[in-house]
C-alpha cells in the first residue's frame, strides 16, 4: 500500500503544488487547511507521514505538532517554516518536528525530504541491549539506561543514540550522520544534528552524569568517556 501524507497548509497554492507533486509519485494524499482540521485528520486517518506549515489559522503549526507528540504519535512531521523564521525552525524541532523545509522550495527537494522521512530500515536481527560504560539501550523496548534511572526517548533521539551506541570510540562526521539518520545531504546550513545532540545530552546527563557525547570539532561526534 502506498504511503498516506497529510498535508497541513492553508495557503491553496502551496498545498496544491504538494499535494498534486504527491500524488503523481503515487502516495496518498490528504489535505487540510487549518489545524484543527489536521489534527482531525491526523487522529483519524493515521498518516504515514505529516507536512505540517507553522503559520495556520486558529491551532498554528508548533500547537498541532506539539498536541500530537503529546499523544504520542509517533509518525514523522516535516515542518514548513518561513525563510526568516529561524526561531520558529528550532520550536518546531523542539515540539517534535522530525526535520523542517524552508519556503519557498523545490518540490524535488521536498521530495526527498519526503523520502528520508519514510524510508524504513530493515528489522534489526534480535540482539541484547548495546552497553557503553554506565549506558544501555534496548533495541527491544528503545529506551535507555543510565545508572538505573530509565530514559525515554523520541524517535529520532533512538535513532541517533543507536548509532552512536553501535559505534564507541568512532568519531562520526556530520556527512555520516546526516545520512545514516535523515538519509540525505542537508547542505552546510542546518543545525539540526546540534539540536537533537544538545537534546540527547540533556537526557543523559540529567542527574549530573559525566558527558559521554563528545564534540569533536570541526568534524562531527564522538561517544567516549
């Protein structure tokens, strides 16, 4: 079956561009022009993925990703922000946006954007919890483990955290990371491996734990003691 996409934009233009774009590449696509119509929608029809615009009338963008990771749904949100609104880019990211695409775009790049976001990668082979120096993460219930006090994370920070995990001691590139956890090349412009970092360090060092992801400048991350 093909994937379902709702699209949140109450700009006609836009969502029609998307949801004709969309469509010919053969997913299924929903439309709604206001927030609390796409909560609705995103409640009830159980999409695949989201294209959520931040400026909506009534229930704006950040109020409807928000509402939806509070109902822990977990499908991914691409977030469409205004050139200028770098603040809204990094609310969006911090409410639980998955990445964001700046206005006005490219429908090829939206594409592939689209793309990385429902790209599924095969099931893992049954496999204990990674341990690394006073952390675990369990691939079973993708939570994980410091010094008995459980961590929940969201997706994206089980992605990264895994990766990291299955890598001790290997400095990572941002290139690599870039493809191993969105699937595509962001440019030299993005932020968003900083955002979720500085969110999984809060997570781990919560109690005051030492840092165990390391920056290592002007080339990517490292998770060492």
């Amino acid at each position: 079956m093909n994937a379902k996409i709702l699209v949140i934009e109450d700009e006609p233009t836009i969502a029609n561009v998307i949801r004709r774009g969309l469509s010919r590449e053969g997913y299924n696509v929903l439309v709604a022009i206001d927030g609390e119509t796409g909560l609705t929608k995103a409640f009830a029809e159980f999409p695949d993925l989201i294209i959520l615009d931040v400026m909506l009338p009534g229930i704006d963008g950040l109020e409807v990703c928000q509402q939806i990771r509070t109902a822990k749904l977990q499908v991914p949100i691409l977030m469409l922000t205004a050139k200028d609104a770098i603040p809204d880019r990094v609310a969006g990211l911090e409410v639980g946006a998955d990445d964001y695409l700046v206005k006005p775009f490219a429908f090829e790049e939206l594409l592939a954007r689209v793309r990385a976001l429902l790209r599924r990668r095969a099931p893992l082979e049954i496999e204990g919890p990674f341990k690394f120096a006073d952390l675990s993460l369990n691939p079973s219930t993708r939570m994980a483990e410091r010094n008995g006090r459980w961590i929940e994370l969201t997706a994206k920070e089980y992605e990264l955290l895994e990766l990291f995990m299955r890598h001790p001691n290997q400095v990572l590139t941002r290139d690599q990371i870039y493809e191993r956890i969105w699937g595509y090349d962001f440019g030299g412009e993005s932020n968003i491996i900083e955002v979720y970092i500085r969110y999984l360090r809060t997570k781990l060092e919560a109690e005051g734990e030492e840092r165990l992801l390391h920056t290592t400048r002007g080339v990517g991350y490292v998770l060492r003691e």
